[in-house]
C-alpha cells in the first residue's frame, strides 16, 4: 500500500518532473488538448486546474502567479486570464477532462487525451 505520497514521480529529479509539467501545461494552454501518456495527464490535470482557479481572479497578483508557475511565459499567461478564466466563470472546478486512448504501440503504454471541457 502507499500511504503519504501525493505526486507521481516519473522517475526523473524534481527539476526534471517540474520541466516536464511545465511543458505539458504550456501545450495543453496553447492548443487545447493534448495527446500523452495516462499517469501524465493525470498529474497535470490538478496542475492545470489551480492555474485555471488562479487566473479566475484577474488582478496583478494573480498574474504573477501564473508568470512564476509557467516559467516566465507571457503568451499562456494571457490566455488564461483573457481566454480560459472567463469561460469558466461560473464552473468550480472539473475544467479539463482525461479520456483514455489506447496504448502506445513501441513500449504498450497506456496513452490519453487530457482537453479542456466546453
């Protein structure tokens, strides 16, 4: 049994795992919906969801927020607070749905769809 353990490693370093999560939200940002493997999208669908909860305030500080989490990046940073924050207004929560793929066919793991809900 695991008891007291919260993240998913991915057998990488911690500055390894935060690129690696960092990335994945910057292209699931940008284009919507995004193609990877089951427990990384699990992993970045509660990432995602606090910088959506984040950007709904909209105030200087929330930006900042979003800028440090993203790794300095502008361009998704304005499109959650502009695109995504507004169109989950009334939502609390639940913003982005994992549908399950298949598997991959060179090493059989098992691959999803992480995309945002309308």
């Amino acid at each position: 049994m695991i008891h007291r353990i919260s993240k998913r490693k991915f057998s990488r370093r911690s500055a390894h795992r935060t690129s690696l999560l960092r990335n994945l939200c910057k292209s699931l940002i940008n284009s919507e919906q995004i193609l990877t493997t089951l427990p990384k999208a699990k992993s970045l669908r509660s990432v995602v969801e606090k910088l959506i909860t984040t950007g709904k305030e909209n105030d200087l500080n929330s930006r900042r927020k979003l800028i440090s989490k993203l790794g300095g990046s502008l361009k998704e940073t304005d499109k959650i607070l502009n695109v995504l924050s507004p169109r989950y207004k009334e939502r609390n929560g639940g913003y982005t749905r994992v549908i399950k793929a298949g598997y991959r066919k060179g090493d059989c793991a098992p691959i999803a769809i992480i995309q945002f809900v309308n």
